[in-house]
C-alpha cells in the first residue's frame, strides 16, 4: 500500500510530507527530488524506481505530487487515488498552486489524515467530508449528527446526506462530448471517436430515485420487439451504438448489466453521471482538406479547405485551425476567406480564427511560407493539422430520452421537477495529416 | 487563508518562544503556537523536546486542535497512552484515537493499545470499526506475534460478515496484507459464504472498497467452473465503473477464472468480448492511468490475443501523446500486427519514423523489421519502406534500419540481396557497435556476392583495436567466411585479421574465437567450411515474448506494480522471496496429459533421493568416465583438454547434432545475437573456459527418453545452468519445470524453467537458466552437490550434480590490503591447506590475469629468494572469504590456500582452483 506521499513546488521544495509506513523514510523525499524533479531530462515515465522504492507521481500545473511505496502495490489504485486527491483539494480550496497548498497545509494534513489510513485509501467523497472536516474545527454536535455523520461516511450511499429540502426541485443534464479523428491527408479516416460525457447538477430535495435514458441501441432494440415492426425501425435509425461505458459510483451498475437501465440516487450538485466512447457513426462537423507543395528548397505554399458538415441552422463556433510551420521559416503570408490568420513564430504556426460558422459551408486560407536554406539533412516532420471547435450537438447522435424522479417519501412528483438538457460538442484531439 | 506564515519563521530561540507559547493561557494562543510545532516538524526541524508541552494541550474539545497534536505525536511519541479517547462518547475522536495509536511504533504503547482495539473492533459504530480493522494490520507490522495471540485475527474474520461494506473492505485489506507475509495463506479462509458475503459488499463499498475486495477475490481458486462462471457473471459488471483500478482488478479476476471456464462454452466466448471495451476505454483516461493500462494490455494480448485483435486502430500513436504512452502502443501495435492489417500498420510506422523523439523512432524503424519477419506477405513492403528511409540519411535511422534488415535477411534468405548495394552506400556513416556488426555480417554473410567485400572489410580491419568487442568478433567471423568462399584471392586478409585477433588483442573472447579458426582452418579446411558455412537456425517471429510461466504469474498480478514492470514481485520487493508465488487455476478434469506446472513438488525426503540416485549410476566411483571422440575437426583442437575433467563423473561429447557441436555450430557460424540466438559470449564462455564439455547428468535411459546433460557458468556477475534437453523418446514432450533441494549455497533458480515449444522427438534444447542464491540452506554433503527434480508431460526425474565452486565466487571478492593482513594472521593453522600444482610454466603476472577473470583477486605480490609469491582472495556468495597465498617456482608452483571461515569448504575448493588454472594454462600453450 501507499507508504508515504509527497507535494513538491517546481524547484522540488517539499510543501507536504505524509509518511504512512515505516519502510519509507525521509530520504526517500530526496531521492524523488533529485531523481525526477531534478533530472535535466524530460519525464520518460510516471512510475520510477529509485533505490528499491517505486514513487508514482502527477503534475498538476507546477505542482507534483508523488506517492511512494516499497510493495507490490495496485498501481492504477494509487493514480486514481492522486488524482482523487486532487479533485478533493481542488474542492476544498480552488486551484492546486504553491501558495494555496501552504496556506491550507494544517487542513490538507487533516484531509490526508481521514482519506488515506496505514496507506489505504478510504471514503473520499468531497461531500461527505466537507460535513465532518472543517476549518472551523467541529463545534458540539449532537449524538445524533455524530451518527449520521459516520453512517454517511461509512455507508451505502457515501455520497448524499439526508433532509436536503429544497423549494424548487430542479436539474440539470449536460452532454458533452469531444470528437476525435485522425485523418489521412488524402481524407481518409485513419481513427475517429467519439469521448462523451454526462454531468449531471441536481438540486432536489430527499432521496431521490433517479432513472436516466437514451437512444442507446441495444435498450432501443430490446424494447422495438416488444413494439410494432414500424415502431423499431423508425427508432432503430435514431439509436446509437455505444462502445462502452462507465458510471459514477452512485450508479447500480449490477442492474446496468442485467437490464441496461441506468437508475441511481445521485449526490447533490454537480456531477458526472457517466462517461461512454462509441466509434460508429459519427459525425464529424469539420473536414479539413490540405495542400501542401514545396517549391524549391525555400519557399512552401499551403492550402487549406473546411468544411462545414451539419444542418444549416445550427452554429458552430470557436473555430481555430493551426497549420503547422516549419523550424526554419523566416515569414509567411496569409489570405483568408473568413476570420483571422496570423503567423506565430513562437508556436510554430499559423492559426486561423473564424467567431462562428454555419453548418454546409466551406472556407479557404493559403499561405506561402518562405524558409532559410538550411543544411539540415532530415526532412520536416510535418505534423498534422490540428483544429478546435464547439458545436451545440453531439457528435455521437447521442440524445436524452428521459430522466425521471421518484421520491417516495417527500411530496413531490416527477412532473413537478424542472429540467434542462444541453448539448455540447467539442473538439478533441482533431487532426488531419498534411 | 494566512497558514503560510508559520513557515517563515525562522528565528533564534524559536524552540523556548515556542514553548511559552504552548504554555500560553489563552486557548487561541495555544492553537496557534501548535500550528507553529506542525510547521516546523514538516520542515524538518527537531521538536520532540517540545514534546510534553504539546501533550498538555492535548486536553481540549476542540477537534481541530486535537488532531494537530495527534498529527504531532505520530512523529514523536515516545510514550504516552491514548487509551482515554477510545471511551470518548463521539465516534471520530474514537476512531482518530485509535487510528493514531496505531502509528505509535513504541512496544510499551501497543501493549496499551491491545484493550481499547478489542472495544473499538466491537463499537456499535461502523466508523470506528472500519478504523480499528486497519489498526490491526498497523499493529501486526509492528508486532506479529502479539496480534495472533490476542485473538485480533479471528476478531478480523469476524469482521467479514458485518453489516457495513466499508468495514468488510477495509478488514479484507488488513487480512490479505497480514497474510502476504503469514505461514498460513488461507488466513483469510476464503469459502464459498464468504466469497458471497464479498460479492454482496462489492455492490455497496466505495471505490477503494471495492478494488480491495477484488484483488482479494483474485486470490480464491474455485472450486468448479459452475461457481468460476457464477463468480464471474458477478463482477463483469465492475467494468462500467469509472475508476480505472476497478475496471482492472476486476479484469484481473475475469482473466484468472476465464482458465477454469470450458473454451467452447457460450459463457467463455461472451465473456472474452466483454473484456475488449473496457480495456479500449482506459487509453481515453488521464495519461498515467493509460500507462499502467497498456503495460497491462501487453500482457493480456500476449496471453490471449483474440480479446484486442480487432482494436489495433486505438493503439495508433497520437502527436500529443506522452513519449512513455507512445513506447508502449508501439508495442502493443506490433504484437497486433497480421495479414489483415498489416497495410494500415505500416502507414502507420513509416509516419512515426519521421518523428522528433530518438528513442521512439528508432523503435519504429525496428517495428516495420519485426512487421516484415511476422508478416510473410508484408517483407517486401516493409523492405521498400526500410530503404526509402535509408534515404533520408538520418544517421540514426539508417543505422537502425540496417540492424533490422540484417534480420530480415536472416529471415528470408536468397530473396533481397539486391539491395546490398544500397547498403554498402552507407557503410562510413555507421557509428553504433550494433550497426557496424550488422553490416559486416550482411557482408561476411554473402562475399560471394559482394564484388569488393574483402575491401569493404579490410576498410574496417585499419582501426581494428580501436572497435568494441562486438564488431571484432564480428569482422572475425566475417573475413573467416570470406575466407572460406574465396580463398584465394583473401588469404593475406585473413592472416591478418587472425594475427590481429590472437597477438595483439587481450581480450580472451576474441582470441580464443581467434584460435579456435586458425587451428580449424589449419587442420581441415573441409570440415572448417561445414561448421563456420553451416545452416542456420531459424529465427523466431515474434520477439521480446515475455516467458511462459512468468506470464501467468504476472497475469495473477494485473493492475500492479508488478503488471508495470512486468518482473515478479520479489524482483523489487524487499524480503519477499519467502512469500508464495501466485499462479492461474488449473482447470479441473482436463482431459490433455498437462500436469499443473507450478504445482509444488515434493523432492523426496533426503535417504529416498540418494537411493534414487544410486539408481541412476551417477555415483563417480560407479561409471568409468566415458569419452567418446567426434568425428570433427575440432576435436583435435580440444581434444586434448579432457583429460583433465577425469575428475568429473561422465564426460559425454554428443555425437548427435545437438549438444556441443551444435554449440560450436552456432559460435562459429553466426558471430552476433539476433532474435531467437543465444548470446555469443554466453557461447564463448561455455565453449571455452568450461571446455564446452556438458556433463551428462541424466541419461536418458533412466528419464524415459529424457537426456539431461549441462554445466554452470558465471557471466556478468550472475550465474547460470546450462543444460541441454535431447528428446530421445518417440513422443514429444512438454511442461517442463525444475525445482532444487535445499542445498549448502541455497541456490534456486531466478526463473522457472523456459521451454516455449514441445521438445519433438530426436530434438534438443538448449537452456540457459539463472540462478541465485536466495533460497533454504542446508548443508550438503559433498559440500557443492545439489540434487535436482526435473518434470515434463510423462513423469518427474531426480538427478543430482556437482556445482563447481567458481560460480559461487563473487566480484566484489577483492579485500583491503589491510584486512587481508589481520585476516590472513588470525586464522588459526587448521585452517590451512597446501597444495601443488605441478607442469605449470606460467609467470605471476600470466597467473593472477586469468585468475582475476574467474573472480580471484591478487592482493599484494612479493619476490622472495627467486620466487614469486601471490598473496589473492576471493569471496563466496555466502559471504565466506577464501585467503590464498602462491608460490611460483620455475616448474614448480606452490599453492597454499588458506581458508579464513569454514575449513569443509577447502578440500572442494581445491578441485576447482586446480581446474581453472590447469584450463587456463592449457588454453595459452596450445
């Protein structure tokens, strides 16, 4: 298990030591220092062994974070668990930054104190310790509220509290999702997904049972048996073919895998609901068509084609292409259609801006690039093109078919319950080789 | 939000100022001045003589405080029993009470500690009991014993069954930890009602809960495929959580059981598609936890490759990924590799190649070579992309390229040889040891087609000392078979080169190899030419496979640091050698002739065992050493160092083509370790300094068909068995292992016993199997003999060997001169040994060179009356010291050995001295 964990600042100052077991001793907060933060070179693997001890480490900003142990512990664990401990301090006190981990120190101390005991990570829902681990330092409470304290803490359902009343019973569904493709430069599609998410913010009183669905294929399928012949085949079409899935700990996953119902009592506020991947059908708003030829050994002259792929009306917006440049341009000239280009030594490229963008359009940019004569044998590398954007659809055809509220105790009922759904697509890793 | 400043004060005197602070009247002061302590302790500074000042203002309701003082004792508590919180009637300041107590590690306190612990594992709250079930595993660290004898570990098994989830995980955690380094491995007495009160808390804990639970449950061998499958349909649904750790533990579990389900049922096939999606869905989390997901899926698709074969397309390398995240899907994407789609693959590969980071295009490069020697109907592809990128002329990748195609070559011989001439265009930029060998092989390889090789490689013979070992053995061999193919016109080259190797180098390998042609060519050029020209064995397609046995054990460890490293736990973990190593089920009533391999066998009881190996007439009194001669060239050349292994039991030269001259084979004809080769010094040495002689150690007269014959060796500080496996029976055999009774070095094995393919009839095997000496002790007698079991598909065999002591001596084995002198005078004259070597014409200098390379150190030297006089040391792996004082006298040496710990170790000692030397002496003259 985790023998002890260590914060660094970028120069590899320790801001919080935390030793958990005897077999790591204080040297070991040096060993990481000089072996790792200090090391000129880059990073080449996030678990290192130094001198029999095995650290494992994130960054965060300029913040490291590193976990060591001398057994065979379950490495995925003790990533998961860093970044836990990162989302639990982010909670606490806003950004992870050298200066609010040093004015927060005492309450981190207390934070590490209660999630992770003998190196064993324990309950690190931040709603369920922001009831017991304060700054205020816990004044009298009653042997009831002790109780419900640790029955939450220790409990079946860690993450809710009970008696939250609220006057308004409202929630509200994001789906958001980041498209990501690999495309060849003659536009094939070399690898194309689709990363989705579901975040969910909850603001209903009681315990409420909640019961999400969608145009998920397989539950669509199961139910057009049932159905009419008509009915299944007008909902066939609509229905999405997810890859996988995961869920929330709040989330009966035994009943997902029996039934492929997605039923659970959800923490207060925001939260992720679930994440999925699907690969099939997607669509890809943007198609980028390059053009690149080499004139002579100094001059280059590119051409870039978008192309907008989705229903008229909609709007697509922050777009940014950026044209990768060669190391030894010494100037550039653009001409766009639409937007703005401009040429960015620093980063090496161009990048083209455009506000906003309807949907079936198309728009162009040429550059001619001017390079130093260089005596470099090795060929540019030409890294792909890469592009960013946002739409208000989801790629994967994904779309929320229903979300209802049981409260069986409290007097309200699904119909009173307000809801918003939203759809976001974005972007992710979006590229075309040129 | 002001904490910050407590850590800048840094002031004189700042340990009294903080003790009038502590003893401040005002509570607010107090907190503050606790603050300071806590501050300064993470810096690093002493404040444990603040210690009672702190305890005093421990008495406070305020939980804040509380806490920081607690936080303040863990580090510094030397004694002080905490027993009066355990009764506090609010449940955290239970649980924090004993929470910390636990972290006292001073015996006194833990006796304090036994009561309240009992109370708080049986409080009527679960946030106490969680806490107190990891106090016991706090407390068995510090003291074991106390623990079992307070009953604490049947109080933790009672604790399996409560009513809440976290408490069951956590007593889970504390139990499979205390039994990691417990004699009983079952203490966590796992049945089938208590694998269901597992499941049904995996349903209700918290993430970490539930990763605890199926690690543990990875641990329990069913009993039948009904209850694997029933297990299974229970923690399938694990891999929809969010939490990468439990996806792969409970993939872990699925892996383990899916050996015990029957391969052709509905459920087996339904499962294995349900592994592929999850594993698809880590690589989209954060970087790290993708690492540790495809070090894992190397694994996996190593052990079953169908579950990802149709997902190649996710482990395309993306720009941004990390370098480390790159490496791996590069891997990953060759083991994936096949006809269907190697067209994609290689787009791929030859788009990596053209990337910034060294290492990683280097790697590619090496992948396109690996895609040609899977893929049959690819190489052609793969060898126009490989020359395409030889024509970019960056240095490294050309250099890379040429290792590769040297492989292919291997490969498919007679197919590409006309892109030799492109080769030869790149010879000057070749700067890397691997590349430079790689070439000349190439040209060595095929002169006969190369119109200039002898220039090419007489270009190479000019700076012929300045190059390492690797090219010189190479170009040896190189000029030897140009030689061979065109006598004529490169006779002078080859003079050159063999005068070049063996009177001016002082490297032993390569004058020893360079001996070994010059007498071969000088004796008989007919078999010279059938050895050196001789066929080659095949190279393996797949390479960097990770052995066998070692990957079902890390298959049994996925998710853990040790799936990261793939090396087996005690590889890196401190004193757990002792602790079992974990294996896959066996699946009950199988119907093939398989033998659990890792199941332990019983080596039988000491008297049994010497009965037995009367039987097998290995005694040395029983069998007239037996040395049969070969009907080789090379014979002669070796020939004459037999003699001297009259002291061994059965000295067998195979006649077969297996064996020695299979060695001699392969030393000679293919001078560089490719894939599927054994190294070349690894060879040298076996064939050289141990004469290459395998003793037979089990005939197979006795092994139904199994003939086991081998040595040892030590090379690069390890030490190794050699032994080769001839199947002599009719039916092929499989599911080899190898097991050692204890024996007076405690040596075992470093790896189970490496026999990928079943060993078909009239074949043999070469192994090479490391050791160390790690394991029991027990003293034998003659001291190095070691009595071995080997096991195949037909029956278990018991031999036992001699070990020469010489592997025993280590390289640190050289002594101070200092102590040398108050050791050498301190050991009492029985102790003392003398002997005599006799026909020894060597000078002092000669002597202690060639005793240094087997690890015998000369100390100091002296010239008295004439006389050269040696005083050397060497050191066991047992830590015992051998002091060793030698007189040369013309003609006539005298060694005196003096053994400073343990006189029985002297009249074996002495065998071996005399073997080295007389080799080594043997090997100069002749």
């Amino acid at each position: 298990m985790i023998g002890g964990l260590f914060i660094y600042n970028h120069k590899g100052e320790v801001l919080i030591s935390r030793v958990y077991r005897d077999d790591i001793g204080r040297n070991a907060v040096d060993a990481f220092r000089v072996n790792v933060i200090h090391a000129r070179q880059q990073v080449r693997c996030p678990v290192t062994n130094i001198a029999r001890t095995s650290f494992f480490h994130v960054k965060r900003s300029n913040i490291w974070l590193a976990a060591a142990t001398k057994q065979n512990v379950n490495a995925a664990m003790v990533f998961e668990f860093l970044y836990k401990m990162c989302d639990v301090m982010t909670a606490y006190f806003g950004k992870l930054s050298e200066d609010n981990i040093k004015n927060n120190f005492v309450l981190i101390y207390e934070l590490l104190d209660e999630i992770l005991d003998f190196g064993y990570p324990q309950n690190s829902e931040t709603g369920a310790l922001k009831t017991f681990i304060t700054q205020q330092g816990v004044k009298s409470q009653t042997k009831e509220e002790q109780s419900q304290i640790t029955s939450q803490v220790t409990g079946q359902i860690g993450w809710r509290r009970e008696g939250i009343k609220y006057r308004r019973n409202e929630l509200f569904l994001d789906v958001m999702e980041s498209v990501n493709l690999l495309m060849s430069p003659q536009g094939q599609v070399l690898s194309a997904h689709v990363s989705g998410r579901v975040v969910m913010k909850s603001y209903l009183s009681g315990m409420p049972e909640c019961k999400f669905g969608m145009n998920d294929k397989i539950v669509i399928d199961k139910q057009g048996k049932g159905g009419s012949s008509d009915e299944a085949g007008k909902s066939g079409k609509q229905s999405i073919a997810i890859d996988d899935c995961t869920f929330n700990q709040c989330v009966r996953l035994s009943k997902f895998d029996s039934e492929r119902s997605i039923s659970f009592i959800p923490p207060d506020g925001e939260f992720e609901l679930m994440r999925y991947r699907t690969t099939k059908d997607i669509i890809l708003p943007f198609r980028v068509i390059p053009l690149v030829r080499e004139v002579g050994r100094t001059k280059l002259e590119v051409k870039v084609v978008i192309k907008s792929n989705f229903k008229p009306s909609l709007l697509a917006q922050k777009i940014e292409v950026r044209i990768p440049t060669p190391l030894n341009t010494s100037g550039v000239q653009v001409i766009c259609m639409k937007g703005k280009a401009k040429y960015k030594a620093s980063e090496n490229s161009i990048v083209w801006k455009i506000k906003r963008m309807a949907g079936m359009k198309e728009s162009q940019i040429s550059a001619e690039i001017e390079l130093l004569p260089t005596n470099d044998k090795k060929k540019w590398a030409r890294p792909p093109i890469s592009m960013n954007f946002e739409v208000p659809f989801a790629p994967s055809g994904l779309k929320v078919r229903y979300l209802k509220v049981f409260e069986s105790k409290l007097n309200y009922s699904d119909h009173d319950v307000i809801k918003w759904v939203r759809y976001i697509g974005r972007s992710g890793i979006y590229e075309t080789r040129c | 939000m002001t904490d910050s400043k407590y850590f800048t004060t840094n002031k004189k005197g700042e340990i009294f100022e903080l003790k009038a602070e502590l003893n401040n009247e005002k509570k607010e002061k107090r907190k503050e001045a606790v603050k300071k302590v806590i501050a300064a302790m993470t810096v690093g500074k002493d404040v444990s003589s603040l210690f009672p000042d702190v305890v005093n203002c421990m008495q406070t309701d305020n939980l804040e405080l509380k806490k920081l003082v607690y936080l303040y004792l863990m580090n510094y508590a030397k004694s002080h029993p905490l027993c009066t919180d355990c009764e506090d009637p609010n449940p955290l300041i239970r649980a924090l009470a004993v929470r910390t107590m636990g972290c006292i590690r001073v015996d006194k306190i833990t006796e304090y500690l036994c009561e309240p612990l009992r109370k708080c594992l049986k409080d009527e709250d679960p946030y106490v009991r969680k806490t107190a079930a990891v106090c016991v595993a706090k407390l068995h660290d510090i003291n074991a014993q106390m623990v079992e004898d307070q009953g604490f570990l049947d109080s933790l098994r009672d604790l399996i069954a409560d009513s809440n989830p976290m408490v069951v995980a956590n007593a889970v955690a504390a139990l499979s930890e205390i039994s990691e380094s417990h004699p009983n491995s079952n203490l966590l007495d796992l049945n089938p009602q208590n694998i269901n009160k597992l499941l049904t808390a995996l349903n209700e804990c918290t993430e970490w809960g539930q990763i605890f639970i199926l690690d543990c449950l990875s641990n329990y061998n069913p009993k039948d495929e009904r209850e694997a499958q029933s297990i299974c349909e229970r923690v399938t649904p694990r891999l929809s959580h969010a939490n990468s750790a439990v996806v792969l533990s409970a993939v872990k579990v699925l892996m383990k059981f899916l050996e015990l389900l029957p391969k052709d049922s509905d459920y087996y096939i339904t499962l294995l598609k349900k592994l592929s999606p999850p594993l698809v869905t880590l690589l989209s989390g954060e970087p790290e936890v993708q690492y540790v997901a495809l070090r894992n899926i190397n694994l996996i698709v190593q052990k079953r490759p169908e579950i990802l074969k149709q997902e190649i397309k996710v482990f395309f390398v993306k720009y941004n990924d990390p370098i480390y995240v790159k490496l791996e899907k590069l891997d990953i994407m060759i083991r994936l590799a096949s006809q269907a789609n190697i067209a994609q693959v290689l787009a791929e590969l030859k788009e990596y190649a053209t990337e910034v980071d060294v290492d990683f295009v280097r790697k590619a490069v090496r992948a396109i070579g690996r895609c040609a020697i899977k893929v049959e109907q690819s190489a052609e592809r793969c060898v126009s992309t490989l020359l395409d990128l030889i024509q970019t002329k960056v240095n490294y990748v050309v250099q890379e390229a040429i290792v590769v195609i040297r492989d292919i070559f291997r490969k498919y011989p007679n197919k590409y040889e006309s892109i030799i001439a492109t080769l030869c265009e790149n010879l000057d930029s070749l700067d890397e040891p691997d590349a430079r060998a790689a070439m000349i092989w190439i040209v060595g390889e095929y002169a006969e087609r190369i119109d200039n090789a002898d220039e090419l490689l007489e270009s190479f013979l000019e700076g012929f000392h300045d190059e390492s070992t690797q090219v010189q053995l190479t170009l040896l061999t190189a000029i030897v078979k140009l030689f061979l193919k065109k006598p004529s016109e490169t006779q002078e080259l080859v003079q050159q080169v063999l005068s070049l190797a063996t009177q001016d180098s002082d490297n032993p390998d390569l004058r020893d190899r360079g001996y070994i042609y010059w007498r071969l060519l000088s004796t008989d050029p007919v078999t010279a030419k059938e050895v050196v020209l001789s066929e080659k064995p095949l190279i393996s397609e797949e390479t960097d496979l990770i052995e066998p046995t070692l990957l079902d054990e890390l298959i049994c460890h996925i998710g853990s640091l040790a799936s990261v490293y793939h090396k087996p736990p005690n590889a890196f973990v401190e004193g757990s050698h002792g602790i079992h190593r974990k294996h896959l089920p066996i699946q009950h009533g199988s119907s093939g002739p398989a033998a659990p391999v890792d199941q332990p066998q019983v080596i039988p009881s000491q008297g049994d065992l010497l009965g037995d190996l009367l039987n097998l007439d290995l005694g040395p009194p029983v069998n007239v050493p037996q040395v049969c001669s070969m009907q080789m060239g090379a014979v002669d050349l070796l020939g004459g160092g037999l003699d001297s292994l009259v002291s061994d039991p059965i000295i067998i030269m195979h006649p077969t083509l297996c064996g020695w001259k299979n060695i001699i084979y392969v030393l000679l004809s293919n001078s560089w370790s490719g894939p599927g080769l054994i190294s070349v010094d690894f060879l040298l040495l076996l064939a050289v300094l141990n004469f290459c002689v395998l003793q037979v150690w089990l005939p197979a007269a006795k092994a139904k068909g199994l003939e086991i014959s081998g040595t040892f060796s030590r090379r690069q500080g390890h030490m190794y068995m050699d032994m080769s496996f001839t199947n002599k029976a009719l039916q092929h055999m499989t599911d080899f292992a190898i097991q050692f009774n204890k024996n007076s070095f405690g040596m075992i094995p470093t790896t189970p016993l490496a026999v990928h393919t079943p060993l078909m009839p009239n074949q043999s095997i070469d192994i090479s199997l490391p050791l160390n000496t790690i394991g029991p002790v027990m003293k034998m007698d003659p001291l190095n003999n070691l009595q071995v079991a080997v096991k195949n598909n037909i029956d278990v065999f018991y031999f036992s060997c001699l070990i020469p002591l010489s592997i025993f001596f280590v390289e640190d084995g050289k002594m101070e001169r200092q102590v040398f002198l108050a050791t050498w005078k301190d050991i009492p004259n029985e102790n003392e040994l003398q002997y005599q070597i006799k026909e020894c014409h060597l000078n002092a200098d000669t002597v202690s060179g060639k005793l240094q390379n087997n690890n015998i150190y000369t100390i100091a030297k002296r010239n008295v009356e004439g006389q050269d006089m040696l005083y050397q040391s060497l050191k066991l792996t047992n830590g015992i010291w051998i002091l060793a004082e030698l007189r040369i006298q013309p003609g006539n040496p005298n060694y005196t050995v003096k053994n400073t710990l343990n006189e029985k170790v002297c009249p074996n000692l002495w065998p071996v001295l005399y073997n080295i030397i007389w080799m080594q002496l043997w090997m100069y003259y002749s």
